[in-house]
C-alpha cells in the first residue's frame, strides 16, 4: 500500500514537472503542498495529482498562470463554459495557422505575392488594393486616371469585382501568350502584335499615350514587384522582355 502523502519527488516521477516548476507554483498560490513534514519539506495528498493535471492541461492550452489561478477558482461547470469558449478561439485559431501555412507554401512554390490571400481577413489591405491606391497616388493626378476612376464609381461592388477579375485575367493570358514568344525578338510582328493586345486591355482603365506607356514600362523593368508578378508567367526575365517591346512600340507610335 502506497503512502497517502507524496513528495515533491513522488510528484516530479508521476507528472513529470520539475522541482523548480512545484516551487514556482508554490510561490505565486497556484499549486501549494497540503502539509509539511516536521522538516519542513513540502508534502501533497492524492487529489494534489488531479489539481496538477488540471493546471498541466489548462497550461497547454495557452493559458497563463495567472488565467489558469482564476479557472481554478470557477465551478466545473463554469470551467467548461469557459472552456468551450476557448474552444472556439483555438478553431479560429486553426483556421487561421492553416491560411498562414497556405500562403507560405504558394510563396515557397514561386507563387507571386499579389496572387496570395493572405491579407484577405487582415486590417491590411490587400495586395490588389494596395496596388490600386498606389496606381492612384502615381497616376491619380491625370485626366486619363480620373475618367478611370469615374468609369469605376458607375460599377456595382459587383461589376466592379468582375471587370477587375477579367482585366486580370487578360492581362495573364497577354503574359503567357507574350512568354510563347520569347524566342522571338522582341521587335518582331508578332511581338508587337502582343503589345498591341496588352495596350488594347490597359487602355480600358487608362489612356495610354507614349508617355504614360513609358512610364508603365519602367516600373516593369524596375520595380522588383511587378518583375516578380510578371516573370511568374515566365521561365525567363519576361518582364525585361515586355520592357523592350513596349520601347519599340512608342518608338513607332512616335514615327
């Protein structure tokens, strides 16, 4: 037959906890021994274990030691409210680890950033909306951008959505089309035929007189974001590519 008191030691051999954890807990009123021996060493009796375990388990679950006091303090039932509310926390939680771990991967796998949701169920804006404001902080000051955004402020949220989602979507097909074509200079019919349909999809949000292509060309070549975006449609630096061929195409506009 067992002792009915077990030592600090009993405890540390059962639960697994160390010594210096039971003092800790003994310190701040959590976890205290039931008795003493006559030298004074800490002493608990069998219920100690399944207090132990409940303040272990509850520690698991992210609680601090100090939430963890107060738990103690409520009625089993109480407890259980409690906890199915946190419950619910973790499932958010969950969820919201697994968009992480998506996200991360589509990164990892070479998937540009503007095409990762991770901002989706964020304060922070997405990426396309980013985008947009910063086309209006660039371009906002034009007649070209402002009859764009009139245009848009005619849309449904709807209408909106879906002519944002088919101008990208052409805009990708332009991309790939444009990569098929690499082999090619970019100077040739063929190319220029690309940049023609490429101009032909921009110029329903803008007016793209040769400046404002120029402009568009530069960031392609040198802003690293719109580099990644477009060379995920690409082996190669399409980016610099599309760079050159828009060049030829103002060049001929100009003559």
């Amino acid at each position: 037959m067992k002792k009915p008191l077990l030592s600090v030691k009993d405890i540390v051999r059962i639960t697994g906890v160390t010594t210096r954890t039971l003092q800790y807990y003994d310190k701040i009123n959590l976890f205290k021994p039931t008795h003493f021996t006559e030298n004074g060493y800490r002493l608990y009796d069998r219920s100690s274990i399944a207090k132990l375990q409940m303040i272990l388990f509850l520690k698991e679950m992210d609680f601090s030691l100090k939430e963890i006091a107060d738990i103690l303090q409520l009625t089993k039932e109480e407890q259980r409210k409690f906890l199915k509310r946190h419950s619910q926390t973790l499932l958010l939680r969950k969820q919201r680890l697994e968009m992480m771990m998506t996200a991360l991967n589509d990164y990892l796998s070479g998937k540009d950033l503007y095409n990762i949701s991770i901002f989706d169920h964020s304060s922070t804006l997405s990426l396309p909306a980013q985008y947009e404001n910063e086309a209006k902080w660039i371009y906002g000051e034009t007649e070209e951008y402002q009859a764009f955004e009139r245009k848009l402020q005619a849309f449904t949220p709807d209408e909106r959505a879906s002519f944002n989602a088919e101008f990208e979507k052409n805009m990708e097909n332009v991309f790939r089309k444009m990569d098929s074509c690499m082999h090619h200079s970019p100077y040739s019919d063929e190319v220029q035929q690309l940049v023609t349909e490429w101009k032909s999809n921009l110029e329903q949000i803008l007016a793209c007189d040769a400046e404002m292509l120029s402009c568009i060309a530069r960031t392609y070549k040198g802003d690293q974001r719109f580099k990644n975006y477009i060379n995920q449609f690409s082996s190669g630096d399409l980016a610099e590519f599309l760079y050159q061929a828009i060049l030829h195409h103002i060049q001929q506009m100009n003559n």
